[in-house]
C-alpha cells in the first residue's frame, strides 16, 4: 500500500476536496480498496453537469452539507430542470447554490431544516407564492443571495425569514422597467441588507430591523419610505437613490448612523444628504462618490456662504 492510502480518513477527505470537480473525486475509487468507499464521504460534491437527480439522491444518502448546481448557461441551450426530489432528499444539507436552473412547484412540503446559506442566481421559478413557501420552509437559513433574471415568473420576490441575518438582492439590469415588481422583506434578525435594482419598482420592509448594521441600497424607486423608514438602527448606510421624494416618514431619526456613503450621480442627492445629515446625531464620516458613468447634465453643487458670527 502507497504512503497516502497509510494516511487517515480525515486527511484523505481534506484532499479528496480540493480536486477540480466530482468525476476526479470518484475517479480515485479505482486505485485500491482503501479509497473505494471514501468518495461518498466528501462533504462537498460539485457537479457543473450530469444526472442532477442521481446527485440531489445522494445528498440525502451521504449526508452532504454543500450542494452546488451550476449550469454553464452559454454551452447549454436552456436551463436545468431540477427534480422535486430536491425539496425532500437533502434535508442535511448546510450550504445551497443553484444557478440557471428551473425550479418545479410541488405538492409536498419544502424541507430544509439545517440550511444556513443559499444563493439563487438566474433561477426561474414556479411563481410568486412558491418563493414564499419555499423560503419559509428554511427554518435556520441565515445568508440568501438572489440574482434575479428576466422571465424568472416572480413579480414580488418575498423573503420572510426570521432568522435571516445577511441578505442580498439584485435585479439584472437588463429586465424591463415594471413599477410593478419589487421586494417584499420581513428579516428583523437581519445584520446586513444589500439591495441593487435600478429597473423601478418597489422594496417594502414589514417590520424594523434593529440588528441592522450596514445597508448597501442602490434603487431606482420613486418612493422609499416603506424601506428607509424600517433600517433606521442602521450603523453604515451607502445610498444611490433615484429620487429625494418620501426618503422616509416625517420624524424617523437614525440614531446609530456613524457613516454615511452617498452617491452622486443623480441630481437629488444634494437634498437626500441634508436630510440625512439633519436626522442622524451621531453621524461621524460622510463619504460622497459617484458610483455609476452617466451623461454630463447639470448637478446641484455646494453654496460656499460666510456664517454668521
């Protein structure tokens, strides 16, 4: 028997896992008896292409803690359905990615009870009430990540979470601009909130989020005060807002705000930021940068005017 077959399992799953893909990993089977059993012990089996079901099998059989799904969308004419047996046969698992694939709806119950960490990029889903359920459904989930694209056959994407302590969403900037579609978000465990969508719409928040330490916002709404109004225990805030209009309700103080980003690349920022400085006493820095290229137009500019004595 060579050396690294002498080794102990641990060892051998450590480097089992670093090999570029699944078919190397079960490829080592074939070297001795001591590796034949060891490939279904590797906690992360990552497979860009294959039989998707026999994998979401043995999720469930091998108690695998990482599942990732990536289907190279520029060598495949269409996305990967994925079975049903997802939403039942990988009840152990930990981490959850899934990228360019299709969803299918279900009329057994979603599980995932140990889930803590998902990321849904370009998945096409079954429609809106799906989202809910299936989000709801992760009882200890504690990071999403969602990339949504168009044609995903989600009008209002809802993330209702109570132990949700980061989460991130964006819009493609190439979707349609629909007032329409937007964000519903009821997290008030969340920590940290990033939210891109320059196509309009909307992002309501149910309920204030306390824990809130930093907020990346970066919309092209016309109206914020159902989202502004509900992080105002925000420590760090980086705003590029469309519009100055109802930022948020008449009153609201942000009274943890120590630092404030404020982009300059549309013309309301000016009054967004004398807002923002007038309702956040404890503010320490102010940061103002212009994040995105656009066509020279005129800006509002500051006033250099002598203070009274």
């Amino acid at each position: 028997m060579d050396r690294i077959s002498l080794l102990p399992d641990e060892l051998l799953l450590k480097i089992l896992s670093s090999l570029p893909s699944t078919k190397h990993v079960v490829a080592t089977m074939v070297l001795s008896k001591r590796w034949q059993p060891l490939w279904m012990m590797v906690p992360k089996l990552v497979s860009d292409f294959g039989d998707i079901p026999l994998w979401t099998r043995a999720a469930e059989k091998h108690s695998l803690r990482e599942l990732v799904i990536d289907i190279d969308s520029s060598s495949s004419a269409s996305p990967a359905l994925l079975p049903r047996s997802l939403y039942t046969e990988c009840r152990m698992l930990v981490r959850l990615k899934l990228d360019a694939v299709i969803l299918v709806d279900v009329a057994s119950p979603v599980s995932f009870p140990t889930l803590k960490c998902m990321t849904l990029y370009s998945v096409k889903y079954p429609g809106d009430e799906f989202v809910k359920r299936f989000l709801s459904n992760c009882p200890v989930l504690e990071r999403l990540d969602v990339d949504q694209c168009p044609g995903d056959n989600v009008t209002v994407f809802t993330a209702r979470v109570p132990s949700l302590k980061r989460l991130y969403l964006h819009k493609s900037t190439d979707a349609d601009l629909d007032d329409a579609e937007g964000f519903v978000i009821d997290a008030p465990s969340l920590k940290y909130l990033g939210i891109t969508d320059t196509t309009g719409g909307f992002c309501v928040i149910e309920n204030e989020m306390p824990n809130i330490v930093k907020a990346d916002v970066d919309v092209g709404y016309e109206s914020f005060s159902k989202m502004l109004g509900s992080i105002t225990s925000v420590k760090r805030l980086d705003l590029c807002l469309l519009s100055s209009k109802d930022l948020y309700p008449v009153g609201s103080v942000f009274h943890r705000l120590i630092h404030l980003k404020i982009c300059t690349c549309e013309p309301e920022w000016l009054n967004l930021c004398m807002c923002l400085l007038r309702d956040s006493p404890k503010l320490q820095s102010l940061e103002l940068e212009q994040c995105h290229d656009l066509p020279a137009r005129p800006r509002p500019c500051w006033i250099d005017t002598k203070l009274s004595p």
